[in-house]
C-alpha cells in the first residue's frame, strides 16, 4: 500500500521532505565493479550488428543465444526464448567471462574463459545456429595468457568508399506544416582493414604484456603503443600495394612505443586510483572540419558506504594524443648555419605526448561505456538503470532537453528508457534505441525507448507526432545503409502503428533521406529493380507493421508489401540437380498462383457494382471501398515497381516452361532410343521425375503468363501516356501565371518529381492518383474482359491460394484458425520449397522460423553446390527478417 510522506521540520524552522532512501545496489554491483578493475575483459552480455544477442549464464558454464522476435499469434515484439548452444562450455574451474562480436555484416563470436583461450563461432544463416569457425583446444591453459583486452578490426563501408554515411539531423523551417529537411554528413573510416572486405581480424592483450596498444599497467602508468600490422608478412613487397581477395596472408605486428605517463600522480582523487574501463578513440574529423586528436578516455568507478549512506560516484580522465615537433635553440640555429661544409642536418623526429585534459566527475555509477556515430558520440551506462550520450569532443551531455526544430535522436523528442535498475552489465542495439540489461537476479531483460508522457498525436499536424517520425527515420536510415539489424526500431514502431497515416509517414520519411528509386516507369530491364535493396527495405517495413497475428488481416500496406517481397527471382543455374529443379518447381507452382489469384481478385471487382459506378471521377470513393475490402491487386498492377516484378515473373514462367519442355522431350527421345537399341542411358530418374512434375506445373496454369505479360506492357504504356498527358497541364495550373514558363531541363526534371510523387502516392497509400482513372477504365472495360476470354473464371475463383498467405477474409481466417496448431498458429508452409509442412511428422528436419513474418522453412544443410547456391538464396527471409531456429517440438521462438 503506498503511503506519501510529508515534512518535518528542522532545527531552523524550516521544512525538510521526509523520503525513503535509494534502494541499495549492494554486493552485486560492488562485485561488478572488482571485476572491472581487475580484468578489462568481462563482458558476459553482446548485442550483434546482425541482431545475435549473446550472454553467458551466471553460472559461466554456458552460452546462450537470442534474438528480438514478432510473436506469431498477434505480431507483438519480444525477446525470445534462450537457446544453449553446445559448441562451447565453461567449467567450474575456468568459466566463461567474455563476448566480443565482429562489426562484419556476419558476424563472428569471440568467445573467451577464464585463462584466455579463445573461441570464434559464426552465425551464418541461423541467429541461435552457430558453427566454430576456430577451436581453443590448441590453446594454452596459463595465467599470462589471460585476455584483458581484445579489439575486433573495423570493416570497410559498404559502398567500398573511405567514409561512412551519418545521417541527421532533421531541421524543421519554421513555416507552419513544413516537412523536416534531412542532413548528412560524412565520417572518414578509420583502418586498419583486413584485406578481404568481408572479413574482421581479432587483437588480444594478455597479461604477459606480448600486444599491448593502450593499457594500464600495474604499476600505474598508462602506456600508448602504435601498432602495425603486416598483413604479407615482415618486409614482404606486397604490403606496399593492395593485397588481392585471394591473397595468402602471414600477418605480423610491429610495435612502436609512443607515449608514457604516470597518471596516478595526476588524478585528482587518490583513493579511487583503479580504472574500471579505458577507451581508445581515434583521430576523427569534428563538426567544424577540424581533425581531432586521438583521445584516451579512462573510467574510475565507485560505490561506497551501505544502505542510505550509499554514495556512487565516477571520474573520467581524458588525454590527447598529441605530435610534438621538438625546436632547436636559436644560438644552435646559428651556429648550424655558419657550418655550410657539413650537409644539412636532419630534421629532429616528431615524438607523441599524452596531453590531460579536464577530467569529468559524475554523481553515478558507470558500468559500461559504448561508442556510436563512428566515434562521435558515447553511450554511458548507469548502475540504476539510466543512460547518458556525452560528446566525444566536448564530453557535454547530449539529447538532455526537448528540441522539436532540429533532431538528432529520440530522445530530444522526450523518448526515455525506463529506469528501473539496478544494471550491471547492458549491451546495445545496433540503432541504440534498446537495449538488454541484467540486473540482481543475473536474468536478461529486454528494454526499449518509450515516450513517457503519453500519445504523441496522429498526423504531422501534431508537432510530437511529426518529430517522432523524423526520429525514427534517421535511427532506422543508418542501418539500413549499412545493412545492419533494426528490429528493435519495428518493435518501437508497431505500437505506433495502428495510427491511420504512421506507417506511410515513416516510409515516405524513409524514402526521402535514403533518396529511394521507387519509380520504374521507364526501366525496361528489371535488373536495377531486383538489386534495389533500399526499396525492399522499406517494404519489409510496411510488411512487419501491418502483421497483427497470423489469424488477423494485414492492413492495405502491409498486403501489397508482402506481394511485393515473396516473388522469387533465382537465378536458373545447375539445372542438371533434381533438388534444384523440384525447388524451382515449387517457385513455379507459386508464382502461377499468385498471377491466378491477382487475376481473380480483378475479375471480382469487375462484378463488383458499387465499384465499377464509382470508377467514373470519383477516385476518392474507389480508394475507401478498396480499402473497406483490402483488395490490393489494382495497386500490385499500377504501381510500377510491383508491376515491374510481376513482368520479370512472367518472362521466368515462360523460361522455366521451355526448359521443362525440352527436357522432357529429350528424355522421351532417350527412352525411345534405348528402347530401339536396347542400352539404356537414361540419367538419372529423379532428375526426370522433376523436370516432369515441372512440365505438369506449367501445363496447369490458370492464366497464360504470355497473356499476362501482354496486358501489363499495355498497361505500363497507358500509365505513361496518362502521366505525359496531366502532369505538364497541372504544372502549368500550379504556377498560374505568377511565374515564368519553366525551361525544357526544368520542365523534364517537375515531370520526373511529379511522376515519382505519384508513385510513392500509390506504394504507400490506398489511393489512385487522378491521372490514372482514364486507365484504370480502360483496364476494365477493355483489357481484363480481353483476358477473362483466355481463362475459365470459374476455376480461377475455386482454385486453393491458401500457400499465398493472401486471403484475410472471415471465411478464410476462420478456416486457418481451425487448422491452427497451438499458440505457433498453421497451417505452415515452406518458404523455400513452397510445400505444406507437417510440425507433427516424426524425423522432420528441424524448422526455421522469420522474426518478423510466420514464414518458415526446414533447415536444409546442402551437400552438393547446386543445392548451396540455390539455399544461399534463402539466408534470410523473402521479408528481410533473419531465421531462429526452432529447437525441439517448438513453433515459437
């Protein structure tokens, strides 16, 4: 029961507020703190790049995997269920004490016990499915080898340029309604790198001192060493050039000692002389284009006293590494210059001196210090909980006060972490929006930005509204980029989701700081459209916000999303396998599907009355009973970039078809032959076998896809003309005199805006831009009824779509809950193959499962490199979620 405690009075008179002291950290947090101080390597909990949450039981004996994860039966975000992996464990005598990820966009675990040994798992398509990529069994079981500092190689930016993208901040002008003006800047990209682009290299320090580059040493010193690596070897020639991808490598270190300096005599409080971390950072460039010194940052933490005489506190000690040229004395100077006998002298070498700056006191606990924004920034974390960004320049406390005209990160908005403490160890997401934290019970625990200060609004009229989504726009642009996980953004986002114009906002707010192609109009090959990762980022976006449970209806968006990621484009290669060509058969059978079920669905609306007398001017009115219906084929055919993919289906379809027809025929022509000759040379029969379920495939097509093909050129081409024809007119109405007539660059540069305008009107909305209503009449008066005489509507309207995941209607909603099995929700159907799964059937593979969609599929481990090409394919899922693996008779992550 809570009881509010008022005031007494003083010895003065004056009031003084009576409240309960702080909760005691205790033992937990004062052991945490030891083992800082003594060992730099003690980081039991890690947060991957690619979305891997790593931890070590309490108990040190085991490793344990997670990963943010939508449950299956209402979309609802969550961490998921711990899976112990048996490829590394710890023992009472020497336990496991440390995580470090690789920052590569696979990445690598670099697990370590007690006396050093050293173990690298990788994650290859699985988030909870490691392989050991390197054994400690050859290791060493010494004191000297203990690991008290390890370092991962950065990776080269993505674009294979020397700098990396930072995005933000979003300045508001101060014009009523205006949108946010995205800015970016550019972070040089610190090396060294390992030559191959995909790969990272791991630096240990041992406490035998043989690879020190920054420490502490025991006898209060701290010591900076430059150290290089030659990755060809010692002298080897190719050092001076590139090395090749396939180069052999025989790296070695060479050590230059820099700087020392005794920094016990210049800290400012002798009783806490220990450092409980201590930070490289490298030279960068500042805001104002100035390059900055290299900075060394040690954190001395504390936590004295016991109960409500408690008292935390923790100072930071800076220094610059600065290059010093030493000067000669004048009177040398000229003496030198009276010798001109000798030649000139050399000039004295530049030595490095550790320059202190002012050190920083905070009335907390620092347990943890992380680093973002390329070094710009660091991420403080605080023993109750509370987290701090500090500058890494200035060391001022960022994102401490409300600022809606010029946004950097949620926080300015009033986005906050719950502070529930206490926290011993955290590790951050790769967008640093949430993060996972233990506390005196050792469980991990999940925790996620929140506005605390109830609903931000519903459209950008509301000013916490529009700057939330600017917000959430550059914390999700950074990762997207660099293709980093952002699940823990979707899970912010779901709730938010449910507003009628949030999701558009945001991925129109994507679309513009990621300057996104979306329009494909004038595209007549589809390669630059299925290589188009940003765009199909930003569908997987409004694929997970519009999932509401297996059970539930996708909204508008998130159904044309879905259309728009599952269609399957691979590569037609090692066609002589028959797991290949039953894989690719399976495709098949689902794209003719799709294309049955979108002609289906036109067919409908063709009969629909309240439709068709609403496709005479009134487009508002088509756009409500679409959505009242959440039919989204008309979108899937007049929005170019989902037309583009439905024709570079087609094309596959009729690809596919001739080489299972020439297959079949040449193994018909090989039975005869054998049969005239009586030798048989046939191949192999399950080869046949495929190539012949292939051929019953295409034969049973519902909807000729030459057909199909045809009517979507003749519809690309009215699109175009309709756009060529009402965009000049409403450009010319828009400027209505006021302003000069625009030039012929000018005029092609409105129209192309313009053009793209609509596009993304009609990729993020429901509705269908005026100029398209002349098509849109034309489509079904002329060209569907065209296409209705070349297939049987009636089968095409009892035909079984129940594999497309796209009928949310009572009916068929009613009857999959009916199927359903368990909380996992069913019927399944596998992703890869495109057949129905049975979770009950004894022996099955094991399953993996989307963290963002239902979708899963069997695991397979492929053992012939047609089959690995082709599985290659699947290492995530069609929406750009990742795969966990279900472990046991599990079907929820």
């Amino acid at each position: 029961m809570p009881v509010g405690l008022g005031g007494v009075d003083d010895l003065f008179g004056d009031e003084v507020p009576l409240s309960l002291p702080p909760k005691p950290l205790g033992r937990h947090l004062h052991q945490r703190l030891d083992e800082l101080r003594a060992r730099g390597c003690c980081q039991t909990v890690a947060w991957s790049r690619a979305g891997n949450i790593a931890s070590i039981s309490p108990d040190g004996l085991s490793l344990e995997l997670r990963m943010l994860r939508a449950h299956p039966s209402n979309g609802e975000w969550g961490l998921s269920d711990p899976t112990t992996t048996d490829l590394v464990k710890g023992t009472v005598a020497n336990p496991l004490v440390h995580l470090e990820w690789s920052p590569t966009t696979a990445p690598d675990l670099a697990v370590f016990d007690s006396v050093g040994r050293v173990l690298i798992m990788n994650f290859p398509v699985s988030l909870n499915s490691p392989y050991v990529n390197r054994k400690w069994d050859a290791d060493g079981v010494e004191d000297t080898n203990v690991v008290v500092g390890c370092h991962w190689l950065p990776v080269p930016p993505i674009s294979q340029k020397p700098f990396n993208i930072l995005y933000g901040p979003a300045t508001k002008p101060p014009k009523p309604m205006s949108l946010y003006q995205y800015e970016s800047s550019f972070v040089h990209a610190i090396g060294p790198h390992h030559p191959h682009t995909a790969k990272s290299a791991l630096l240990c320090v041992t406490k035998g001192e043989f690879l020190i580059i920054a420490l502490a040493t025991a006898t209060k010193k701290l010591k900076v060493i430059k150290l290089e690596i030659q990755w060809a070897g010692p002298g080897a020639v190719q050092e001076k050039t590139q090395l090749s991808q396939t180069a052999r490598l025989n790296p070695s270190l060479v050590e230059d000692h820099l700087a020392t300096v005794d920094w016990l005599q210049m800290v400012d409080e002798p009783s806490l002389p220990e450092f409980t971390a201590l930070q490289a950072l490298p030279s960068i460039i500042d805001n104002a284009g100035n390059a900055g010194a290299p900075l060394f940052i040690g954190v001395r933490a504390r936590s004295t006293g016991v109960g409500g005489f408690e008292m935390s506190q923790t100072i930071i000690d800076r220094w610059e590494c600065a290059e010093h040229k030493p000067s000669i004395l004048t009177a040398f100077e000229q003496i030198g210059s009276r010798r001109n006998s000798v030649s000139n002298a050399q000039e004295l070498p530049i030595s490095t001196r550790l320059k202190r700056l002012a050190p920083i006191t905070i009335n907390k606990t620092v347990i943890s210090m992380q680093v973002a924004q390329y070094g710009k920034t660091l991420i403080l974390i605080m023993s109750d909980g509370s987290v701090e960004h500090r500058d890494r320049f200035t060391f001022d406390e960022l994102y401490t006060t409300a600022n809606e005209s010029k946004i950097t990160n949620l926080r300015e908005v009033g986005w906050t972490f719950s502070e529930e403490g206490p926290c011993y160890q955290a590790a951050f997401s790769p967008t640093q929006c949430s993060m996972v934290q233990t506390g005196d019970d050792g469980k991990l625990k999940w925790s996620k930005l929140h506005y605390a200060q109830g609903d931000i609004g519903e459209s950008n009229g509301d000013s916490v509204y529009c700057a939330s989504v600017a917000g959430l726009t550059i914390a999700a642009a950074g990762c997207i980029h660099t293709q980093s996980n952002f699940d823990d953004i979707l899970a912010i986002a779901h709730p938010l989701a449910q507003k009628k114009r949030f999701t558009q906002d945001w991925v129109q707010e994507l679309i513009r700081i990621l300057k996104v192609q979306v329009d494909y109009l004038q595209e007549t090959h589809h390669e630059s459209l299925m290589r188009n990762a940003l765009l199909s980022s930003c569908m997987s976006i409004m694929n997970s916000l519009g999932f509401r449970g297996e059970n539930a209806p996708r909204s508008f968006q998130s159904k044309l999303a879905n259309i728009f990621l599952n269609p399957e484009t691979r590569c037609s290669r090692w066609m002589n396998q028959a797991k290949v060509v039953e894989a690719l058969a399976g495709e098949l059978k689902w794209s003719m599907d799709l294309l049955a079920w979108i002609v289906d669905c036109l067919f409908e609306l063709m009969g629909d009355e309240t439709f068709v007398e609403n496709l005479t001017g009134k487009p508002l009115a088509v756009a409500e009973h679409l959505q009242a219906r959440n039919v989204v084929a008309l979108h899937v055919l007049l929005t170019s970039s989902t037309r583009g993919f439905l024709s570079a289906l087609c094309r596959r379809i009729a690809h596919l078809d001739g080489i299972s027809e020439r297959a079949v025929e040449f193994y018909r022509q090989q039975a005869g032959e054998a049969e005239r000759s009586g030798v048989a040379r046939l191949p192999s029969e399950q080869l046949q076998r495929a190539y012949q379920r292939m051929r019953q495939v295409t034969s049973a097509s519902l909807v000729p896809a030459v057909a199909f093909e045809a009517m979507l050129k003749t519809l690309g081409d009215d699109v175009k003309q309709a756009y060529a024809a009402y965009i000049p007119v409403m450009l010319k109405q828009s400027s209505n005199g006021h302003h000069p007539p625009p030039q012929a660059k000018q005029m092609d540069m409105l129209l192309k805006t313009s053009q793209t305008q609509m596009e993304v009107i009609m990729l993020l909305s429901r509705q269908v831009p005026p100029p398209l209503g002349s098509v849109v009449k034309k489509l079904f008066t002329e060209d569907l009824p065209a296409l209705r005489a070349q297939t049987d509507p009636a089968k095409l309207f009892f035909a079984d779509y129940r594999s497309l995941d796209v009928q949310d209607d009572a009916g068929s909603l009613a009857a999959r809950a009916a199927r359903g099995i368990g909380e996992g929700g069913g019927p399944y159907y596998d992703v890869f193959k495109r057949v129905e799964l049975s979770p009950g059937q004894k022996g099955r593979p094991p399953w993996r499962r989307c963290v963002r969609c239902p979708t899963v599929m069997e695991d397979i481990s492929p053992t012939r490199p047609g089959v690995t090409y082709v599985v290659a394919q699947k290492r995530k899922c069609s929406c750009g979620g990742s795969w966990g693996l279900l472990t046991g008779d599990k079907l929820v992550l």
